[in-house]
C-alpha cells in the first residue's frame, strides 16, 4: 500500500507598505489536498485603523513549488479561489511536501511618456447578411423567428464553394457570409434545411480595403528575440493544455466559478493567438497548429458545476468552454 502525504503549509507573507501587514484567512477545509479542489480565502490588510479585506484584482501571488495552483476572483470581489492544479511529490513517501503561497499587493505609480506610437484605421473584408424566409404560397414572405434560426447550425447547414475566400458564421442571431479574402470569382452559398430542402446563391466580390494612418512614424524599438517569444508561447500553450487537463476531472461549486475557468481558458487563447500572429521566426506554423489543437479540444470540453454545491443529489451541469464563434475567432489561420 502506497502511503501519500501532502501536507498545505501556507504560511502566506506579503509585502505591502510600512504601515500595513497581508494576511490570508481560508474560508474553506484545506486538507485533504487533492487536484481540483477549490479552496476561498480572503486577504485581511491590518493597518494602524484596524483590518479591512483587499480586492483580489489589487494583489498579485507567487506559490511554492511553481504552478500548484491556480488563483482566481470568486463569488464576491474580496473572495479568491485556490484551485490545486497537481501535487508534487517530495522523493519519498514519507516525506510531506510544503505548499506556500505569498500575497503581494500590486504596485502602483504614475508617470508621463509622450506616444511616438503610429495607428491605423483601416477597413476589414465585407460581412454580408444572409437573411433567410419562408413563404406557404410563394407570394407572401415572413423572415425566419429566432427559434427558428436556433436549428440551423453554420457549419453543418451551410457549404460555399470556395471555402479559403468565404465562411457562413453567425452572430447575434444573424447568418453572415464573411470574405476572407479578395476573389476574382463568385463565391456559391449553399444553405440545407432541416427538411432537406436547399437553396442557394451566388456571391461576387466587391468590397474595397481602405485605410488612414498617423503620424509621426514610431521609434522602432527593435525585433523581440525570436528564441523569447517563441518561448514565452510555449509557456502560455503548456499553461492552457494543463488546466484543460485539470477540467476534465473538475466539478465546481457554482456556475460563477466554472464560468471563470471558461473564461480564463478563452483570455488564454486569445492571448497566444496575438502572440503567434505576431511572430517571425522559425517554428511558427508548429505553434499554430498546437494553438489550433487546444481550441478545438477547448470547443469540445465541458465544465461541470452544481448550482447548489458540491454535495447532494442535485444533477451536475456542463458548461462549453467554446461556442462556435469564439472557436472560429480564436482559430490561427
């Protein structure tokens, strides 16, 4: 029999000013200590006029070993969530490893820099409607309802032709036909109803990209070393593949914080998006398609949660990580 021992020592410390001290107050059991536990705790900052609870938004954390948890804003601002991300063994199975956490509040200045930053306002590709009706006599005409448009899905009843020039999403309860990119030809879309019946038409491009800069033209400050930010991508990629690992075994207290999972994956994700559009050096279709693999298995992972705890008979609820417009908005292309 395997004895396994993890011993939370969070002796939390902060630094803050001269005049006030940081202390951590664990609102939930902390042991047993086991992945994917949700612990809340507050920060209490005492200072000569007594003791008042900080934002979690104001302070930032630093943990030891490295990424064994991960903190965010629970239900009330001055509410934070440790979830354990993994358990790390000391060696031996007698020996019990320490788990710190350290609380700082975030430093604060301000100061003046003239922006030698250039912008530019320039239009993108054309989103043309699809507005989609029916009529019993074929002279009369009435635009599909909402519950109507809610059973027809943009990818499963909608083709085109040329799917590099043109994609059918839809937003705001609205199908939209998206260039993608200028085309010398028309564009045929092709729409199937739940009945099977099909209509279709035909698209031509005729949209024109324009745009404005300002002036004057930055101070380049110099290429970011590739090998960094390739680097700091990989970080950020592992980051987000280790907390889907944690989902797939997680089950949340209330719908607030699995929606705060959600997001913080969605943030992730957008994040190294940017970055990896950003890059130039070598490797970078390598990190698209990583990027892209974790978008597609973040659109097809689920959150679960109970409304009213943990405990009892109550069913649990999944919630998407990704809807289909944020997985087509997140995808590296």
């Amino acid at each position: 029999m395997k004895l396994l021992s993890a011993v939370l020592v969070l002796a939390l410390s902060a630094v803050a000013t001269a005049q006030s001290s940081l202390e951590i107050v664990f609102l939930d059991e902390v042991k047993p200590l086991t992945p994917g536990k949700d612990i809340r705790f507050e920060v209490h900052a005492a200072t000569t006029g007594g003791k008042s609870k900080m934002k979690i938004e104001q302070l930032e954390f630093t943990q030891t070993p490295d990424g064994w948890a991960a903190i965010t804003i629970g239900e009330e601002p001055t509410i934070g969530v440790i979830t354990v991300r993994k358990l790390i063994s000391g060696g031996g199975i007698f020996d019990e490893t320490e788990y710190s956490l350290k609380a700082l509040i975030k430093g604060e200045g301000t100061g003046r820099i003239k922006s030698k930053s250039r912008f530019r306002l320039e239009t993108g590709l054309c989103l043309i409607p699809l507005n989609l009706s029916y009529s019993w006599d074929g002279t009369t005409w009435k635009e599909f309802d909402a519950a109507t448009i809610a059973q027809l899905d943009p990818k499963k009843n909608f083709t085109v032709s040329d799917p590099s020039a043109m994609d059918i999403v839809r937003l705001d309860g609205v199908f939209y036909a998206r260039w993608l990119k200028e085309s010398a030809s028309a564009v045929e879309v092709l729409v199937t109803f739940p009945n099977s019946e099909k209509a279709s038409l035909s698209l031509e491009f005729h949209c024109r990209k324009t745009s404005a800069e300002t002036t004057p033209p930055p101070v380049d400050p110099g290429p970011v070393p590739a090998g960094d930010a390739a680097a700091e991508i990989d970080r950020n990629l592992k980051e987000i593949e280790d907390t889907l690992e944690l989902m797939t075994t997680y089950e949340g207290k209330s719908f607030m914080l699995a929606d705060q999972k959600r997001k913080w994956i969605v943030d992730g994700l957008k994040r190294t998006k940017r970055m990896i559009g950003d890059y130039r050096g070598d490797g970078k279709s390598d990190l698209a398609a990583r990027h892209n693999g974790l978008v597609d298995r973040s659109y097809e992972s689920r959150i679960r949660y109970r409304e009213a705890g943990s405990a009892g008979n109550i069913p649990a609820k999944e919630l998407q990580v990704l809807g289909d417009n944020e997985r087509d908005v997140l995808l590296s292309r």
